[in-house]
C-alpha cells in the first residue's frame, strides 16, 4: 500500500507540473481569458484567486484523483465522477462570480483530468511489461544442417501395415489447471470454501487409508465441478478446496455463479455417493462458505515455478463461513454482500451474525434454500415465516418468535436443522412466558 501511494503522488506531482507549467508559460491565457469574459461581463470588477491557491487546488485534485484511479477497480464509473468534478469545476467558477471573486477553473480542471489519465496509462504500460516479463523465451533456432550427398534411390520395400491400439486424446488444459500469467490487479470476485461435513469424525471412525481415499474423492469431485463451472481453482489440500469466481475474466454474475454451483456441489456429492460400499463415504456431506469482495491476485515465482497470490478477506470469511455451517446444521452460508448481488435468484434467509477478520466486524450471514426458478409457494411461506422468527428473536420477543418458527417448520420428516437449533433456544424462553402469571 505504501508503494501505491508514492505512485499515486509522483504521478499527481507530473500532472500539476504539467498543468503549472501551461499556466505559467501562458498557452493557457486565451482560454482564461475567454472563461474570465464569460464569468465576468466587461465592466465588473473582481478580485482574482491568488496563483498560490490555484497551484495548490491543483495538485490537490491531481494527487488526489490519481490514488483513487490506481485504488479502484472500476475505473468507468470513475471516469463518469471524474467528469462531473470537472462540471462542478466550472459551476464553482460561475458561483464564484456572484461574488465579485474570479476563479479559474481551467487550471484545476486540467488537473483532475490528467490526474486520471496518467494512471490509466501508468497501469497500461505496467500491464504490458509484466505480459512482456512473463512470456516463455523463444527456443534458438537449430543451425542449418549441410546438404548431404544425393544417394541413388532405393527401391521401394512395402511396409506391412500394424494396426495400432486406440489412444485417448489428451484433453486442452482449463482454465484454472495453471496460473494466469498477468500483472497484479485487484478483482471484485466471489469465494468459495468447501470441505466435507464430518471429516473430523470420519478421521476418528475411519481407518487413515479410508479417510484419505474420501478425501481424495471429495477433493476430485469439488475440483471438476468447479473447473466445469469456469472458477479458478485457487488452493487444494486437507482443508478443502478454494475456488475464485470472477478471474481472471471478469464475470458480473461471478456471486451467482458461485452460489449456485456451492448449492449443486452440496447435492451432487451426496448422490454420487448414495450407492458407494463404504458406508463411512455415503454419509460424507459437504459444507461450503461463498464470500464476495475484492482480491488482489498478483504473479508469485517461488523456486524456480511460476503461481498466482491470491489474498483478500473473500477467502478468510468463506472459510469461516464453511466452518460456520457445523454449528448450525446447514450446508451453504452466504455472506452479505454475495446475497446482495445474488439475493435475485435465491430464495434465502438469514440465520445469524459472525464476527469477521476483524472482531469488531459483525457480518450477517444467510442461508440459500432453493433457487428462485425452483421455489414452490409453501417454501416461500416457510421462508418468509423463518425470516420473520428471526427479526422477532432479535427483537427478544420470544413468544411470538416461537409461534413464526412453527409456521416455518416443513412437511413431516423433512430435516431443518438451522430451524431446530432456533426451536431449542426458544422452548424454555417461550415455556416460561407461558408458565409466568399476569399481574392483575
């Protein structure tokens, strides 16, 4: 960050140089004079804003511009603000005049522009090297063999014709089987954590060989499911399996994306392994975390071997989010800003508050229940039941709390974990209210 700023303030102290040093050797005075006589009709006096404040605004508005384009990652909707700073400019000057006070706009607008322009062209130019850097060198050409002496033609002798084996064709690399060769940049990308459900208790009632072999299938499974939806595989190990929607294309729908493929990973699993010998692997459940935000993704070259850096709050609150899933018995939670952006096809609810990265943070996680397309009547009922139980839970009105979670409850036998650990918290709450006499 402290290298961003130093960019950011070379690159603001270019263009106020630049811009002082149109001011001073008078290229810009038939403009201003034409601003001034537009502002300030012949015949009106007004005082004039001193050189030293104007040099001042400008390299305020160059410095100042400039580290919010390197900062941000959406630079259009920047270029739009920036444009309306300068109109503001140019009202600020019109305003000013009002009051016998002449202001120059031009100066300081030149200054915001070019403290907008330098950047993208700084980060242009960066990116072009780094591709540069990157690229594989190119193989020397082998030397040119000398002619060899013309032989007399052989006769022809047949070739008795060998039926070859048929060979598989070897199938195109993924997108996400290797690291993306491209300058470090931040991406607004979507998370995703997943890991099996029970693994600690399989890992104490399986034998290891056991346990690795679900593992390794888990891991398998997760992989090819996410490679086949277009995310980045970011990490694989014991810990699960890290997946980045939304790189290295930028993707809007990356949140969707992300939450859908968490939702059938979490189904796909269970039924690919419904049928299987082990009853240790058919009861193997998957648990995800999907978190949205911005990540840094920058080239690392460790030993000799090229891979992407990967690092931003999305991973750290998707794993505790995944991990998250253990207490309350459901199988995908969603953070806020993810069911912000894909709160349109979910039918979904929120299941409680936990502490992000940093302690002080409080995120409001969710639960999906069903894609919007799939979603019948009643569960839309229940859904809207829950979400009320919660808001009334929050509110410690327990007993009415009580009675919206028993309109939340599904058809008989349907498991609803999340809904039972409320039910248990608000039976002896609920119990005592009812037990308590009113005062007459």
């Amino acid at each position: 960050m402290k290298r961003l700023h130093i960019t950011a303030l070379v690159l603001g102290l270019i263009a106020a140089a630049v811009v002082m040093g149109l001011h001073v050797s008078g290229l810009l005075m038939r403009p201003e004079l034409a601003i001034k006589n537009l502002v300030s009709p012949e015949g009106t006096t007004a005082r004039p804003v001193l050189d030293l404040v104007q040099y001042f605004l400008v390299f305020v508005l160059a410095v100042g511009v400039a580290w919010i384009t390197l900062v941000t990652v959406r630079r259009g909707r920047l270029a739009l603000i920036v444009a309306l700073l300068v109109l503001e400019l140019a009202a600020a000057a019109w305003v000013a005049s009002l009051y016998h006070v002449y202001f120059q706009p031009l100066p300081a607008m030149a200054g915001a522009a070019l403290g907008f322009l330098l950047p993208i062209g700084w980060i242009g130019i960066q990116g072009m090297l780094e591709r540069r850097r990157l690229r594989p060198p190119r193989e020397p050409r082998a030397p040119r063999k000398a002619p060899e002496p013309m032989e007399p033609a052989a006769v022809p002798v047949p070739v008795p014709v060998v039926e070859r084996p048929y060979e598989k064709p070897v199938p195109r690399a993924r997108r996400g089987d290797s690291a993306i060769n491209s300058a470090a940049k931040a991406y607004e990308v979507t998370a995703v954590v997943c890991d099996i459900a029970n693994k600690h208790d399989l890992a104490e009632e399986c034998e290891p060989a056991e346990f690795a072999d679900i593992t390794e299938k888990f891991i398998a499974h997760a992989t090819e499911a996410f490679r086949a939806a277009g995310a980045y595989i970011e990490s694989i190990g014991g810990e699960g399996v890290v997946a980045i929607f939304g790189y290295p294309e930028s993707d809007k729908l990356h949140a969707e994306k992300a939450t859908r493929k968490a939702m059938a990973l979490t189904q796909s699993f269970a039924e690919a392994n419904k049928k299987a010998r082990s009853g240790a692997l058919a009861s193997a459940g998957v648990h995800a975390g999907v978190s949205s935000g911005t990540m840094i993704m920058a080239p690392l070259k460790s030993n000799g071997q090229r891979a992407m850096l990967a690092t931003g709050e999305p991973v750290e609150l998707a794993r505790r989010f995944c991990i998250a899933n253990r207490f309350y018995g459901s199988k995908v939670l969603l953070g806020p800003r993810t069911f912000e952006l894909a709160s349109k096809i979910l039918v979904a609810r929120p299941i409680d508050f936990l502490s992000g990265v940093d302690v002080r943070e409080r995120h409001e996680i969710y639960e999906p229940v069903v894609l919007a397309l799939d979603a019948s009547r009643e569960e839309i009922t229940r859904r809207d039941a829950f979400w009320n139980g919660v808001v009334l839970y929050r509110e410690k009105r327990w007993a009415e709390a009580y009675s919206q979670f028993q309109k939340a409850r599904g058809p008989e036998g349907q498991e609803d974990r999340p809904l039972q650990l409320y039910l248990r918290r608000l039976e002896p709450l609920a119990l005592q209210l009812t037990d308590t006499p009113i005062d007459a």
